[in-house]
C-alpha cells in the first residue's frame, strides 16, 4: 500500500557560485527545509500550516512556493488528488540560501514520493522553477536544480532546459555566512544591469569555464582563481556590510574563494578542509560584528544527493 502522509527535507544551496550567474549552483547538506505531505480525500491542495517564518509567507495555495510546485506537477500528470502541505522553514526567507526553492523542492519530491514516483528528479526540475516564479518573478534553476540532484549542476541551456551535473571531487566543504539582514531577490535582481560589455562577458566566461574544470580535475588553484564575478558582485556586494574586507579575511585563513550566495545577503567560501571552512566562518562573522550585525555560520561538505524523503 502507498503511503499517504511523508516528510521530506530539501537543503539550502550556493547560485551563481560567483561566476556562473543562473546557469550554476550546488546543494549543502544542512541548513535545510522539511514538509510534511499527507494525502486528502479530495481534491484540495491546502497549506495547513507554516513554523518558523514569523507568519510572512502566505498560506494561499496559489502563492505559496511549496503549493504552487506540488499544483504544477499535479497538472502535468492531469491528477486531481489532494494533498496537505505542513511546511518547517529552517531557512531564512530573502537569505541567499535558495529558502524558496527548497520550500518547493521539498514538497515537489514528497508529493512525488507519495504519488509513486512517476517523475524523475530532473523532471521535477521544471515544476521546481514555478516555485522562484512565484517567490521573485524569475523561473531560474540555478538553486532548484542542485536542491533536487545534489552537487554542482550546470544549466547548460534554458530552452529547451539542459542540465549536467558536474562530476566534482567529494572533499570541498562550503561555509555559509548569512548575515541578519534581508534582501529580496527580486529586488536585487532589479538592480543588475539588462546589458554587459563585452570584456565582463569575456571575463566570466573564462571563470565559469576554469571553475567548472577545475572542479573536474580537480585543481583547487585553478578553482581559486576562477572563483570571480564582474557581472552580479560589483553591483550586489554594496548591499553586503565590509564585502571586501569579508573576502580578504576567509582568504587569508586559507579559503579557496570567497563570493556571494545566490543574490545575498549570505556570503559564502569554499575549502579543501573543514578546519579552514570553519576559521573562514569565524572570520567572516567576526568581521559582520563589526557592522554590529551578527550572523548564522553553516560549514557542510557538498551534498551530494539533494533533496530527500525522510521516512
Ligand atoms: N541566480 C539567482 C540570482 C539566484 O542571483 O538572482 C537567486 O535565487
């Protein structure tokens, strides 16, 4: 017999990771969001209750980010089974941390479970995007892609969708730095420039390229390097408090790069250690205490998975 009620968790990943501005992201292991889904009798989809967003988010069906993706892949296989949706943010909304997308990924792969699995994760990918549709007006993949598949994925290609999961050496640990500010993806989407010159264009497609071989090889220097954004950073990094003074810090304690998470506030760095991963935490949130803001510090290795069902 199919189970009627699960639990499933989705975990916060890194967009753009500097150079790859929505064509590139990767998943940790933890901070993450969690869902329980339980099967209703008709066809309602209702989301009965939402912890840990002090009431912000909205429980309408038809705008929330967990509701809307469950609605697009309940359409897709012309079903009309009704489902509850219990959902625990974890993630901080307006973070950088890809919270919509893992409200989202969690429920889509939960339902998906309880329906059968009828979709492949890569599937689900697209349902995924409706949920960064509705939370900033942008269907980008670069965090519902790597939340539903794990690793590093690439977005080779919007239309028609085209994703490669990057086959990346196991021993790179992330740290998450989010300071207690908010900013709206939407909002520091807005500010970006609709055109670039071409040496910006040349610039980064060198950095996605180095970066994505030096993940391959892998060849951490190479990494380092390639670790650059002159496309979103310039512009974004003056919503972050002592960006570059940030930088400078978790490099100087061995960090391989340094860069903003996804449209920010976080900022995060990669690592060949957990000792480093961690003095770069330190580092960094000594250096937001500066501008007397404190933050949350998450060190993880690369999760490999993504998103999973939890019982
Ligand atoms: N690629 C997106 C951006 C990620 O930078 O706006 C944010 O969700």
């Amino acid at each position: 017999m199919k189970p009627k009620s699960v639990r499933a968790f989705a975990p916060a990943t890194v967009a753009n990771v500097c150079c790859g501005f929505d064509i590139l992201g990767f998943a940790v292991n933890y901070p993450g969001d969690e869902v329980i889904l339980t099967l209703r009798d008709d066809s309602k989809i209702s989301v009965i209750a939402i912890h840990g967003d002090n009431g912000k988010l909205p429980l309408d069906a038809n705008k929330n980010t967990a509701s809307v993706a469950v609605q697009s892949l309940l359409k897709e296989l012309g079903s009309n089974q009704g489902v509850n949706i219990e959902l625990f943010k974890n993630l901080a909304l307006g973070s950088g941390m890809g919270s919509s997308a893992a409200s989202g990924v969690a429920a889509l792969v939960a339902m998906n479970h309880l329906l059968g699995n009828p979709l492949k994760r890569e599937d689900l990918v697209r349902h995924a995007m409706e949920s960064e549709r509705i939370a900033c007006g942008s269907a980008h993949a670069d965090n519902v892609a790597p939340c539903l598949l794990g690793g590093f994925v690439l977005v080779r290609e919007y239309h028609p969708l085209d994703l490669v999961k990057i086959p990346v050496a196991h021993d790179l640990f992330c740290t998450l730095v989010h300071p207690h500010l908010e900013l709206k993806t939407e909002d520091s989407r807005r500010v970006l420039k609709p055109t670039l010159p071409l040496k910006d264009v040349i610039t980064q497609s060198g950095n996605i390229a180095g970066l994505i071989l030096g993940l391959i090889k892998p060849d951490f220097e190479l990494i380092g390097r390639s670790l650059k954004d002159v496309i979103a950073e310039p512009i974004r990094s003056a919503f972050i408090p002592g960006f570059d003074q940030l930088r400078s810090k978790a490099i100087e304690v061995g960090a391989l790069g340094f860069g903003i998470s996804g449209s920010g506030p976080t900022v995060f760095s990669i690592s060949t250690s957990y000792e480093k991963a961690m003095a770069s935490g330190e580092v960094i949130e000594q250096e937001f205490l500066k501008y007397q803001l404190a933050s949350d510090v998450f060190v993880s290795k690369i999760n490999m998975e993504g998103a999973r069902v939890m019982e």
